[in-house]
C-alpha cells in the first residue's frame, strides 16, 4: 500500500439550528468586524439579514457583499476584496454555495497580499496565512467549506484558474441543514449530483486512499439514498440532513485523493458557456463513467449499491450497469442529457480540450486518458 497522509484541520458544526452559534465562532477567533460575502438570491429571500442579525444580537458589526454570480469572474473578486478592505473587517464570512465561498477563498487572500488573484494561480503560490474565513454552506453539493481551493472564472482568457493552498482552508464551518431546505429545485437537483460527483472522482482516483475512500463512501451512502427524495421535498429534514453530510464528506473526500475526468472537463463548459458547475458535471458524468469502465476494479459496484433502486448480487453485475443507473437518476432529476441543451457550441472543443487538458484531475483519472480522449468525451456528450 502507498503511502498516505491526512488531516481535518477545521472546526465543523453540524445540526439544524446551527446558524445560531455563528456569533460563539467568531468570538472563538477573537475578530471584532465580519465581512459577509454571498450572492443576490440569499439576500433576497432574507438570509443574508438573519445572518446579519445574529451578529448585531451579540454586538458583532458586519459588512455585506451580495454580488456572487454563478461562476465567480477576477472582477467580481477584485470588488468584493475592495469592499472588504474599506470595511475595516477582520474576519470573513462565506455564506452561500460554492462561488461565494470560492469569493471568499480569493479576497482572503487580496486582503492579507494585495495584487491579483492571478498572481495566485496554481498550487502553493499563496505566500502564508489569510485573513480568516467562516464558511456556510447555503447548497448540498460543492463541499467547499472543507477544500482547500479556490476556483475562479477569468473572462480574459474564458479560463478557470485555480488557487490551491492549505491556508484558504475556513477555520471553521457551520453546516445547518435548514439553510438548503428552501433552495429551488434545479439548484437541488444539480448541486446533489455536483455532491455525487465529488464522492465517485474521489473513490476512484489514482490518488484514492483508506481515509479518502472511508469518506467517500459514507458520501456515496448519504447522497445515493437520499438525493431523490431531497429534490423531490427540499423540506424532508431527513433527507435534507443526509444530503448537507454528504457533500460534507465528500469535499473532504477529494480534498485527499482529487477528482478526474469529469472536473477536467466541466471548467470550461461553465467557463466558455457560463453552465453552472454542478449541472456541467452532472452532464458529463454517464459519459465520463462509461468511459472509465475499462479500468473498474470492483468499486463501480460498490457504488451502484449505494445509488441503485434495484440492486443486483456482485455475480451479476458489470460495470455499464453503473453508467446505465446514472442515466435514469439524471433523467429523473430533469438533468439534460446533452451539453447541446444547454447552449455549449461544439466548434470551441478543441479550445476546451486543451484547456481540460491542463487540469491536475486527468492525471489522476482511473483510466489514462488522451487528448483525443477529452476531445472525443466532449463530442459524445454534445450529441
């Protein structure tokens, strides 16, 4: 066995209600003034307020920053850290899903060094501690709020970069599952899979581990038994709980052991085309899962079992059972089944491809994979 090495170095509470303890945590870091960072729909619909008021209640002031889009672009970060520093803040709240923690992650960063988020890119770059971050999770999907990365979209060069550094990992999370209960059902339905995705790339990964794969199962149990059901009843506290754990698990999951091809390829859909993360890789997932039958070595049953609602005996399975299983949850999920439907244009492919190509997750990938690979993945799934 190779070697391997883990931690979870963060403070992670985790229950209904748990909103209510944010004023305890800041107190914990001994910050005097929070800066929120979120996105538009939560301060419309009143929970950015009822974060604010929480803080007002134990005399903690706050700042807000409620411009996070879908696929956070350099200049919304370039703002967001401008606000901030003008705030006088210390401390930095990311409360929302995947982009306003992924804003966060960078303004952290803007707000300890200065300079551009692109001086940043990559792994490593980021030169020490960040200003601190708390971070709530709003969706069950991008495990965010335990990764130590920071994806951001740079219109420039229709890129996503990526910033990878131990420091952006948040010091502490508040996971309150009655904070995913009210959100729509398409953002349900793709951030579940998104959540899906995280657990599956990070089981099969070359890089997988014992603590990776505990992790990932445990993700795969949750979200293979409760996605539908939380889609179907965002209000089902049950399955609400199980989703909010599961993505949980399995942002801790590919914090280990990475992800693969679906990652890879997923950035410059939503780069190019402005696709949602979480329903980028929920389309590419059948076509990338049949692609990696070829190197299955007994985990694709493992996971069909926690997905399928007809399982089968190990005798009995092969692995397309599993891409043939995703399929009819995608289809039952209303997730489109082609990236056609939801505007990509096939003529930036070979554009795509190089890009995909440059991502950390293809050489991780269980099946060893080609550019003309990624190129002929794209064109399946276009079709």
């Amino acid at each position: 066995m190779a070697a391997y090495s883990f931690s979870v170095p963060q403070e992670i509470v985790f229950g209904r209600g748990t909103l209510d303890k944010l004023p305890e945590y800041v107190k914990k870091l001994d910050c005097k003034k929070a800066f929120i960072i979120s996105g538009p729909h939560l301060k419309k619909i009143g929970l950015v307020d009822k974060c604010r008021d929480a803080l007002k209640a134990a005399g903690i002031k706050s700042g807000i920053f409620t411009e996070t889009e879908g696929n956070p672009g350099t200049d919304t970060v370039d703002k967001a850290a401008e606000l901030f520093m003008d705030s006088g803040s210390d401390l930095i709240i990311a409360f929302g899903g995947g982009s306003p923690i992924d804003v966060a992650k960078a303004v952290a960063i803007l707000g300890t060094y200065g300079g551009a988020i692109t001086d940043y890119e990559g792994v490593g770059k980021v030169p020490g501690p960040v200003i601190p971050i708390i971070a709530i999770p709003t969706t069950a999907g991008t495990g965010s709020e335990v990764t130590a990365f920071s994806v951001i979209t740079d219109h420039s060069r229709n890129y996503k970069l990526t910033v990878g550094s131990n420091y952006l990992l948040p010091k502490c999370a508040i996971l309150d599952p009655e904070l995913i209960m009210s959100v729509p059902v398409k953002t349900a339905s793709a951030c579940g899979v998104d959540a899906l995705v995280h657990a599956i790339e990070s089981y099969i990964s070359l890089k997988a581990s014992p603590f990776s794969d505990m992790m990932a199962l445990k993700a795969l149990e949750l979200i293979g038994k409760n996605l539908r059901a939380y889609v179907a009843n965002r209000q089902n506290k049950i399955a609400a709980d199980a989703m909010l754990q599961g993505s949980l698990y399995a942002g801790i999951a590919f914090s280990h052991a990475r992800l693969g091809n679906v990652h890879a390829m997923s950035h410059p859909v939503s780069a190019y085309f402005d696709v949602p993360h979480g329903l980028a890789n929920a389309i590419l997932l059948p076509f990338v899962t049949e692609f990696n039958e070829l190197s299955d070595k007994g985990k694709y049953y493992d996971i069909y079992r926690c997905i399928s609602l007809a399982p089968v005996t190990k005798k009995d399975f092969v692995p397309h059972m599993l891409t043939q299983e995703i399929r009819v949850l995608n289809l039952s999920l209303d997730i489109p089944g082609t990236l056609v439907e939801v505007g990509v244009k096939e003529e930036l492919f070979e554009f795509m491809t190089d890009d995909a190509m440059k991502s950390g997750n293809i050489a991780v990938n269980p099946r060893q994979t080609t550019r003309q690979d990624i190129l002929d993945l794209y064109n399946k799934a276009f079709r």
